[in-house]
C-alpha cells in the first residue's frame, strides 16, 4: 500500500495518487481525532490545565521556513523556522534519535499548539498527574495511549476514534495493523 493511501484518515476517500503527501500533517493525528481525544483525556486527569507536549526535533519546518516548489512539495531554506525561540533554548528531551522539544499548557489549548507548529500535533502528551500518556509515532502511523482502564474503556467504546486495546504482547511493527491491513 502506498504512504498516501495509509496516511489517510479512517473515513476520508483515498487520494488517486501521492498528489496529496506533501501535506505532512497526513501522518500526524489529525486535528478532528486531536479534539475528541483531548475531550476524552480531560475526564480522566486530576491536571488538564497543566499538561506537556513534546515535538521531536527532526521535523525540520520546525528550524527552517518552507519554500513552495512545484506541485505542492516543499523545499528547506535557510531561515527562523516556527519552532518559538524560548521553547528552543531550553534544549531537548530524550534519547539520541528521538529528541522531544517540550512545551507545556492546558489541554483546552492543544488546537492553538497545533497552529503554532504548522498544525503538526505533539508527538508526545500527559498532563502533570501522569494519570495518562499519548504518544503519536514518528516513524509509523499510529498512536499509542496509556493509561487507565477507565479511560482506555472510553477510548476503545467512542465510535469517533478508531481504537483498540493493546497489550505488553503486542508489537508495533510496520505489519501491526490488523484492522487496515490492506
């Protein structure tokens, strides 16, 4: 299956061709999925106005100004990227391959995170109780969600997120997706 094809969300028709892939968000969670799940993680945390997010590092629109080239694909060109200043001087977080720039708020905020790094979603997300912790895959097209059996209840049941329950068993593998396989 071609990446266009995967990086299309559950219910949206399937681009012709690639046309559609200089669209980088395609493999982010996109910001529909954003709302509902942040609506179903603000129920089960203590902290919702205290949460952090962290962006890895390697996107490069975060360094750098994209510069429109033809049929849609953009180029890198020297010069402030959109990543804020004082989020970058505080460093990174993380193991080498998987830095994180970290930012913190409130969950209700996410949208306005979202516009601020070129509608990519945070990578990583949990608010400050730890009662859950989201991870969006930067390499795969899937997020991975801990956290109670409550909350992972109301996840797998909302019929607005395409969702199931997983276990330590389970491996993240490029052929894990038994739903979508095709």
């Amino acid at each position: 299956m071609q990446l266009h094809a995967i990086g299309t969300p559950v219910g949206l028709p399937i681009p012709a061709s690639g046309d559609d892939f200089q669209n980088h968000t395609s493999l982010d969670l996109p910001q529909p999925e954003t709302r509902v799940l942040a609506d179903i993680l603000s129920r089960h945390t203590e902290t919702p106005d205290e949460c952090w997010f962290g962006v890895w590092e390697g996107f490069s629109d975060l360094h750098r100004a994209p510069s429109p080239l033809r049929r849609g694909f953009t180029r890198q060109r020297p010069g402030p990227g959109i990543l804020p200043t004082e989020v970058a001087k505080h460093g990174t977080v993380g193991e080498q391959g998987r830095q994180y720039y970290l930012l913190n708020g409130a969950l209700s905020e996410l949208d306005e995170a979202r516009a601020a790094l070129n509608l990519r979603t945070p990578n990583l997300w949990w608010p400050a109780d730890r009662s859950w912790f989201v991870a969006t895959e930067i390499d795969f097209c899937w997020t991975l969600i801990g956290g109670s059996h409550a909350l992972i209840d109301e996840l797998t049941n909302s019929d607005r997120l395409e969702v199931f329950a997983s276990g330590y068993d389970h491996r993240g593998m490029v052929d894990s997706d038994t739903i979508n396989a095709d």
